[in-house]
C-alpha cells in the first residue's frame, strides 16, 4: 500500500515516527523503498550533493523533474515529495502553481515542497485548492543562504522563535500537509510540533519532531563538504566506495582482472584459422 498525506497524518496521530529521506536516482529510491522508508524527497539539497553546487540557488525546474521521474521509477510505496527550486514559486502565485504542476505531471511526484512562511502562503494555498499537497519547511532554508549570511541555526531568540511558530501556524492555515524544521533548536521545535496539528519533519530540530529527514549522502558518508553537526553518518559508504574502486584499479594493473570467469570463450580452432 502507498503511503499518502493520510498515512502521514495517522502516523503523527498514533506518533509513529515519519522515516523520510532524500533521493535522486532511480537505484537509490529503489534500495530506500525496499528498506521501508516511508517518504522520499527529491531536494533540491540536489544541486549540492549531486551536482556539486555550492549552495542550492542554481538548481533550475529541469533538474527537478528530471532526477524526480528517476527516482518516481524507483519506487513502489514511498510517497515522493520534490523541492520546487529557487525562483520557480516566489515570483508569482500563477508560476507556483504552473511549476507545482510540472512537478507532478512530468516528475510523477505526489507532493511538492517550497520554503518560507507568511510571505508563500498564498501559493500554498493555490497549489493545495489544485489537489496539489504541499508539503512547508522553516528554520534554516537554504534557497535563503544570501538572506541569512550563511547556513547558521536558526529561531534563537525569542523574536526569531515566535516568528517561525507564527509561519508555522500560517504554513497550516494555508493548506500544507506537513512542515520540514530544519537546523532549528530542538525544544523549540518540541513546542511546533505539539501546537501543530500536521506533521513536523525535523532535521536538525531534534526528536521532537513527528519525523525526520536527511541527505541520503550525509547519513552514508559520501558527501565531502563540511558535515553539519545534526547529519550523522549511519555507514560509511564512502570509504567502501573508495575501497571498491582501488581494489579495481589494484587487479586491473596486476592484470588479475579480468579473470577467465569474466570472459567470453570462442574455439581456439576458430581463432588459430583467423592467424592463418
Ligand atoms: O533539499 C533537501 O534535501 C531538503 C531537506 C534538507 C529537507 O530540503
Ligand atoms: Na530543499
């Protein structure tokens, strides 16, 4: 069975923790939806982590839907959530809902998420009255890293707190299904989560939270920027990688690889008439 908006909502109400994490490929999303992952999100983290950008500003609509429909092939019962990208939903309500739409019909997502509070609540609530679920994230936003001066925690102070409780509250009224909490404390998003009737997903934000999300790239060890404090490297594949492809390069110049197993066989018959 798929999970959905109604899934997510009956887990935060019998709170039974919402497992997300990121995805961009088609052999990625299949391996996460094989392990039970309940919900995949196509971030926009992909301009980073797989494009090699510094930040996520110059990820275009294009990218999305293309690693979107990747990883939509991948998966049979995770719901899939894609980012819409920097500038494809602040400029006007109709490109929101315009770009919503491409996100779903060509990136077979079935859910979209976007950034920012009070001042995109009237594109949340355009997308959603199109059946469209929109899914909300506060705290750290990184599409605001010019804004903000770097990747720096955010909701600190008080008036910095009250403010992401009151877009929370706002990002709900308008009709999104969920909240993404990132690098916030985690107290305060304890507090959010509890005067939030929606899920809260949290990253950075504690585990107060009514479910969590990370990089699949952060949580494996395979992303080489600096590592936030809250991304915690579950396996090192990385260095697994590394030890695959060394191996190879080691028996390629041994000539221990190929071995007569990876080869294919013709008659020797054959190839002394071929000498002749
Ligand atoms: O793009 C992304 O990966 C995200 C998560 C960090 C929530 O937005
Ligand atoms: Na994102």
């Amino acid at each position: 069975m798929r999970n959905t908006v109604v899934t997510m909502q009956q887990q935060k109400n019998s709170l039974n923790k919402i497992t997300m994490l990121t995805a961009y490929d088609y052999s990625t999303a299949r391996l996460m939806d094989e392990s039970g992952i309940e919900a995949i999100l196509v971030g926009d983290s992909l301009g980073m982590v797989m494009l090699g950008y510094p930040d996520t500003l110059s990820v275009t609509m294009e990218d999305m839907i293309h690693h979107s429909k990747a990883v939509a092939r991948g998966v049979q019962r995770a719901m899939i959530i894609t980012d819409l990208p920097f500038m494809s939903y602040q400029v006007s309500v109709q490109e929101a809902l315009s770009n919503a739409g491409h996100l779903i019909k060509e990136g077979r997502a079935h859910a979209v998420k976007l950034e920012g509070g009070e001042e995109v609540c009237a594109q949340i609530k355009a997308i959603t009255q199109a059946a469209i679920p929109v899914m909300g994230h506060l705290g750290l936003t990184p599409q605001s890293v010019n804004a903000f001066g770097g990747f720096k925690v955010q909701g600190r102070d008080e008036a910095a707190a009250r403010k992401i409780i009151q877009s929370a509250l706002a990002v709900e009224k308008a009709g999104a299904f969920a909240v993404v909490l990132e690098c916030v404390p985690a107290t305060l998003a304890s507090l959010i989560s509890q005067l939030l009737v929606i899920p809260t997903i949290g990253i950075g934000a504690g585990a107060g939270c009514d479910g969590q999300v990370l990089v699949y790239q952060d949580m494996l060890g395979m992303y080489d920027g600096v590592a936030p404090k809250f991304a915690k490297q579950f396996v090192n594949i990385g260095e697994r990688m590394k030890g695959g492809f060394q191996q190879y390069i080691q028996e390629t110049k041994e000539q221990a690889f190929p071995a007569i197993e990876h080869t294919f066989h013709i008659d020797d018959a054959v190839i002394e008439k071929l000498q002749r």
